[in-house]
C-alpha cells in the first residue's frame, strides 16, 4: 500500500478537474480555524456525489451527517436551482461552521442545516409524512448508521439512491470478531441493508486522501 500515492493521484485529479475552487478551499479553512475533525470526504468523492445527484435529477437530497458542510455544498450545487437539501447535525459547532460556508457559497437557500439528534430528526419528518427524498447520503456517527436505514427508506420512493460513507474502514469491515463499535455498526448496516427488500446494493472500496474505506451504494427499486 502506497497511501502517498493515492494521494497523488487525488491532488492529480482534483487538479484536473479544478475541483478544490474557491468556496471549497474556503470551507476548508474554516472547519480548520474551528477546530472541526478533517473527516470530511475528498474533493473527488465530493464530486463524485455531486454527478451521482445531479444523474438521477435528484430535486430532494436527505443527508445525515453535515459537519463543515462540504459534502453538502456539492449535494447543493448537485440538485440545481429549485432543489433542496435537508442536512442533518448533532453539533452545534459544526451546524454553525456550515451555515457560515453556506452563506459564503451562495447556495443557503437551498439547504436547510438541521441541528439536533439525526435519529429523532428523522423520527419526526416520519411522522410528518414529508414528500420523499430522491437521494440520501449517509456519513455520520459510524455505530449509529444500522438505526438510520428503517427510517431513510420510510422516507424515500422506487428509484431513491442511497449512499453512505466509510463502510470499509480500512478493511477492518471484514472482520467479524471486532469489539470497535464503529466497525460493529458499519457491519450491522451493511447487513440490514443487503437483507432489505426491493435495494439493490454494492460497495466500491475507496483509496486516496482519506485513506481505504468505502461507499455502499444502493438504490431502492
Ligand atoms: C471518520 C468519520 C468519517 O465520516 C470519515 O469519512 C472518516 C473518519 C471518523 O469518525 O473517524
Ligand atoms: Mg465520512
């Protein structure tokens, strides 16, 4: 394993593609000055979310987990003029840093940061029977994920994509035995998720800035 190399060839890609411009840079920065964990995804998995939404026309994007805000700059930017963005946090810190870049990013009218508990969040757009989401990305607390599935397909339609980062772990996923509850969490998902009903599921395993891990990738027919 060569992990400068994966590198390499994200700063190659990224360079390419002019992925890193100036309101990401700036998103960047600032979950720095604020002390935010660097756990958000690659420029290249950012844009890689970005096609994926912008693909299946994808209008209404659910996504768990904010942080910084940004993946949720690239989900936005994905659902186009008159799209929306429901983003949850726990954070408070990290909800705020994310209202700042999305300001910053012009695109605050169409994301709407939801602080709080993600799983009581979801709870509640449950019950209120909101219109379902088109595509939904997962990238939150890693032992929280199994109990985030039942109420993401309650809230999505046929043909709703759903993807969820880190579902490798730098392959400690294989490992059956293993007490991290992180890794335990990400398993459980992975296996509710193969056994649900009607999604059609795979993993791409992931190298480059962030490391090895993965994205599960589902789609519910
Ligand atoms: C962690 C969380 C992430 O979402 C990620 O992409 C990488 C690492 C973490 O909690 O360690
Ligand atoms: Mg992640």
């Amino acid at each position: 394993m060569d992990e400068s190399l994966w590198s390499k060839v994200d700063a190659y890609a990224t360079d390419l593609f002019g992925l890193l411009d100036p309101v990401l840079a700036s998103v960047v920065s600032r979950s720095e000055e604020e002390d935010l964990p660097a756990i958000q995804v690659s420029e290249c998995q950012g844009k890689f979310l970005e096609i994926l939404v912008r693909g299946c026309r994808a209008k209404r994007v659910l996504e768990v987990g904010t942080l910084g805000g940004f993946s949720t700059i690239f989900l936005a930017r994905g659902v186009g003029p008159g799209g929306t963005v429901v983003t949850l946090e726990l954070e408070p810190r990290h909800a705020a840093v994310a209202r700042e870049s999305l300001r910053e990013s012009g695109l605050e009218h169409r994301v709407e940061v939801r602080e709080g508990d993600a799983h009581e969040s979801l709870s509640r757009m449950v019950t209120e029977g909101v219109e379902p989401f088109d595509f939904v990305f997962i990238d939150a607390e890693k032992s929280g994920y199994p109990r985030y599935l039942d109420p993401v397909l309650r809230l999505s339609r046929p043909g709703t994509m759903l993807v969820a980062d880190n579902v490798v772990r730098r392959g400690e996923v294989v490992d059956a035995g293993s007490d991290d509850p992180d890794v335990r969490g990400i398993r459980e998902f992975n296996a509710r998720v193969a056994a649900a009903p009607g999604l059609e599921a795979t993993i791409l395993q992931t190298v480059g800035t962030k490391g090895h891990d993965g994205l599960l990738i589902a789609v519910l027919t």
